[in-house]
C-alpha cells in the first residue's frame, strides 16, 4: 500500500508546527543554550585571560592526570566489553542473562556509592587495604584509587553499544568463516571485527567521555588534593567554589569541547554503521 | 535495559572463544563489581540492627530520602512528557536542524555531571540568563527542590527519547492509517493505536531516568543548596557522613540506597524482558 501522508496522525500542519517549534524551543533552552553559556564564560574575560586559566599550573596537571586515568581506563574496559559482548550474544548458557543485568549495576548505582564501595574495600580499615598497608600499597586517595573507580563506573559502555548490534548481525558469517578453516583471532579481525567497527569506535569515545568527565565517584577516593590527585572535574569544582568563575568554566570548557566531539563522533559512527548494515552481507568483507 | 530478542536456537557451539570470553568477563566482574561490595557488607555487618536502624531512620538522612523521591518522580514524569515530544517529532516530521538535535539529546550523557551542575547554577542563579527572568515572575530555582528537579531532569533526558525512537519508527503504519480512515479523531488514534504500542517503552524510559535521577550527585550539589531537611539529596547525605569520616554511617545509607537501585535495575530488566517477548510473540 502506497503511504500517504495526510493519513497519520498528527499530520495537520497547525499541529505539526506547533510540536516541532514546543521540541525545538525546549531543546534550545534545555541544551543548547547551557552549552553556549559554558563557552561564553570561559571566553568573558577574552583570549588571554582563558588561555592563562587554562595554562594555570594546578589546572594543567589536573588536564594531565584526567587524560591519565582515561588512558588506562579504555583499554581495560574496551578488552572487557569486547570480551562480554562476544560472550553474550555469541554463545547461549546459563547466567547469561544475569551477565547483561550484571554489567547495568554501575548505571543504576550512584557515583557516591560506587566510590564509598571502593573506598570500604581498599581503605585503611577495609579487609583488603589494611593488608595492603602492611606492605605500603596505599590505593584510595591517589591515583590508582582514582583509576579503579573510574573503570568501574566506564565498565559498561563498550558493551552495551556492541551487544543489541551484534545480537542483530547473527552468527551466520562468523560461523561460514569457521568452516572455511579461520582461526579464533583471525575470524575475529577479518570478520567480526569489520561489522562491528564503528559501534565500538562510539562505545570507546563514550567510554573516554565518561572516564574524563567522573566526579561522584572520584571526590570519594581522590581526596581533592589540588596539583595532585584533582582531576579536571574535580578541579572545575575547587575553582567554583573560589568564586573563581571565568576559571571554572573554562576548565569546563575544555570538557565540554571532548562532549562535543564525542556527539559529533557517535554522528559519523551511526551513519557509517547503518551504511553498513543496509549492504548485502557478501560485500560487506572484501577479501 | 537488557536487549533479550530472542536468538535462533544454535545447536552446537561452532564459533571459538566461549573460554577466553567467559574468563575475562567473571574476572572482570568478579574483580570489579563483586569485590567491592564485600567491603560494604562487612562494614555493616559490623553493626547491630538498632544501630543500622538508627542511621538509617535518622530525621536528617528520611527527609533527604523524601526530597530525593519525589524529585526524581517529578524529574522523570517530566522527561517521560519532553521525551515523548522529542522521540515524536524526531521520527515523524522533517524540519531545518532536526539532525542537531537528534544529536544533542546525548549531550547530558556525554557533559561531565559537574560541568551540567555549575552550567545549571549559573543559568538559574538570580542575576543568570534564566534566573533573573524567572525571579520577575516570582520564581526562584537556584537553592531551591525546583533545582534538583531541572538538575535531574538534565541528565536523564537521553533515557526516554532512546527507548521511545527506536519503537516509533518501527510502528506499523497501516493500523493508524485504517483507523483514520474510518473517521476516528487524531487524538483518538493515538491514544487507542498508537499509545498501546508505545506505552512499554515509555514506561521503561521513565524507570530508567527515575533509577538514574535517585543517584544524581554532580549535577545536583551546584544548584541545590544543600540545606539540611529542605535542599539535601541522599547522595550528598552519603557524602557529608563520608567527611565526618562516619564510615558506618555512610554504608548504613549506601546499603539502603544500592538496595533500591538494584531493585529497581532487575525490575526494570525483567519487565522489558517481558514485553520484548510479548512484542515478538505477536
């Protein structure tokens, strides 16, 4: 049947409008303007002035340890949402669907919990920390403390972007590659791998956006210790409270440019993806 | 948010890997998520249920309870409403920057909670772009619960446009057409066509900007005000007894508040599971 358009609902164009201008206006006022305003601060005082707020000696090393802990961080959890997206929607057996709720609890706990947990456990007076501590292992309230909540809190990202996708595209080419004698590594690269490419591009840069943006959690373990444990989040935080706006935001915009980037990367990544997916399987793997 | 369509039944398992995958996700798990909760279950094991009781019924930490329920329900009806109009008007209609906004309903997931928080306090606060024109009319948001409701509201916008877009687009549209045809009302065929087939995910989308607003903590402080009884959300009460270094304190708390977003989080998986498979039953 040939769709006609005048027969859905909601297609009177009075009623169009008004839903798209009521959409558009409470979008402009509920994210695009906040995101203007963060520009705008950060550029109040000029060039000069957001140029020496952000090459402030404290705000620089808060840069530097921010994009530490995301270099460690994305690795791990793109190796772990790699492994259980395979896992999942490759192979069926029991305590598989516990596993998919299983990898949600670190979007449905608070930060704050999620850092108290660690902080319980890898403490002075938690079981593992105190026996840490005879051997001058301190964890929480340095840098490795701040690593492990942030992996904890990122953890589920990558997989979740993988596994409705791969669950989607099947097995049947993974399987044909099987019996023509590919090996584990090999069918993974050459086959897997190429379908998949660009959800997990999207999965790592939200992963990154995530891990360099945490601050529920890691004001738990970090201990805020300016020029040495402060993150870039945390450090927007300090300079707020200092009353040094022009500061704060500009340091924030510095986070708000990566959350940019990374809706403009999870753009290119959904349309090269679907591109993807609308081609016929066999030529979706040349060689 | 578990994606449980159902898989064609394999007989065997073919493909390689199922060892090296499943090693590394319980070791992952086991080592990242299971083990720390150890930690809280022997912090408050070592307590006595009328201590546990005490910290947990103190008046302070029920009212920041209270505060924090209800405005995450408002929070979260309110992105149920916006989201619906976004998912719709995102599938249904072609307009100049439809693209751009697509794009931005990610935005609060992709902004670091703490950037959304000062953003937000500085909009609202009484000499800000919104504050000062909505202290003309009386209204003041800055320090007050109506903060925490925006704050919220804030960051789970994604949640429902999400779940609602994917199920829009795949509504058949022969029902709808039919009915129309036979001369029922626009708002009519929605709420007998369109609805019914909608309401699941809607639902889902809500619980999950709910479950995500309770534990709201960056975007919150900023704006709130913090004022015990009045302006103190549950997170930032975890918070201040973690500063009073009241550590049995603070898991008494944390343990209440992980029981409920746990709760909520296989709630919320169990039922979508269900109507996934109603959906593809049909």
């Amino acid at each position: 049947m040939k769709y006609q358009s005048h027969h859905r609902v909601g297609d009177q164009p009075w009623l169009r409008r008004t839903l798209i201008l009521a959409a558009v206006a409470l979008s402009a006022l509920l994210l695009a303007i906040p995101l203007v305003l963060i520009f705008t601060q950060a550029f109040s005082a000029g060039w000069g002035a957001l140029v020496s707020n952000i090459g402030d000696r404290y705000t620089l090393h808060a840069i530097g340890l921010t994009l530490f802990v995301a270099l460690l961080t994305v690795p791990l959890n793109l190796v772990f949402g790699t492994a259980l997206a395979w896992l999942v929607t490759r192979f069926r057996f029991p305590g598989r669907k516990l596993l998919v709720t299983l990898i949600d609890v670190p979007f449905a706990v608070s930060p704050v919990v999620a850092g108290l947990l660690y902080l319980l456990l890898y403490g002075r007076n938690g079981w593992l920390g105190s026996w840490l501590a005879d051997y001058d292992v301190q964890l929480m309230f340095s840098w490795p403390g701040i690593v492990m909540v942030t992996i904890f809190v990122t953890c589920p990202f990558v997989a979740r972007e993988l596994i409705p996708l791969m669950q989607q595209q099947g097995t049947e080419e993974e399987e044909a590659a099987v019996t023509l004698g590919a090996s584990g590594w090999r069918l993974f690269r050459r086959v897997t791998l190429p379908n998949i490419k660009w959800a997990l591009i999207y999965g790592v840069v939200l992963t990154n956006a995530r891990a360099v943006g945490e601050f529920g959690a890691v004001s738990v373990v970090s201990g805020n210790i300016r020029g040495q444990t402060n993150t870039l989040p945390l450090h927007v935080e300090l300079l707020y409270q200092d009353y040094n706006i022009a500061g704060a935001f500009a340091a924030a915009s510095l986070l708000a440019a990566i959350a940019i980037l990374t809706l403009a990367i999870k753009g290119v990544a959904e349309w090269r993806q679907a591109r993807l997916l609308a081609r016929e399987p066999a030529d979706r793997n040349p060689q | 948010m578990a994606h449980a369509s159902p898989l064609k039944p394999r007989s065997k398992r073919v493909l390689p890997g199922f060892g090296l995958s499943l090693g590394v996700s319980l070791l992952f798990i086991s080592l990242v998520l299971l083990l720390p909760l150890t930690g809280l279950v022997a912090e408050t094991a070592g307590m006595t249920w009328s201590q546990f009781w005490f910290v947990v019924s103190d008046p302070r930490v029920v009212e920041s309870y209270k505060v924090t329920l209800w405005t995450a329900f408002l929070a979260s009806l309110f992105n149920g409403a916006f989201g619906l109009l976004l998912a719709w008007v995102l599938v249904r209609y072609e307009f100049p920057g439809k693209r751009l906004i697509d794009a931005m309903v990610d935005l609060p997931f992709a902004l670091p909670t703490a950037v959304a928080g000062i953003t937000l306090a500085t909009l609202f606060s009484t000499s800000g772009w919104y504050g000062q024109w909505l202290e003309t009319i009386g209204i003041s948001v800055a320090y007050t619960p109506v903060g925490i409701i925006i704050a919220m509201a804030f960051t789970s916008i994604p949640f429902v446009v999400r779940t609602v877009q994917p199920v829009l687009e795949e509504l058949p549209p022969e029902d709808e057409e039919a009915a129309i045809t036979l001369g029922a009302s626009d708002g009519r065929v929605f709420r007998k066509v369109i609805f019914p087939s909608l309401w699941p995910a809607l639902l889902t989308g809500i619980a999950l900007s709910f479950t995500r607003s309770l534990g709201e903590f960056g975007a919150v402080i900023f704006i709130a005000g913090n004022t015990p009884y009045e302006t103190e959300v549950t997170s930032l009460m975890l918070f201040v007894r973690l500063q009073e270094f009241d550590h049995a304190a603070a898991s008494a708390i944390a343990s209440v508040v992980l029981l409920v977003s746990l709760v909520l989080l296989f709630a919320i998986n169990l039922w979508q599971g269900r109507y996934l498979r109603r959906l593809h039953g049909k």
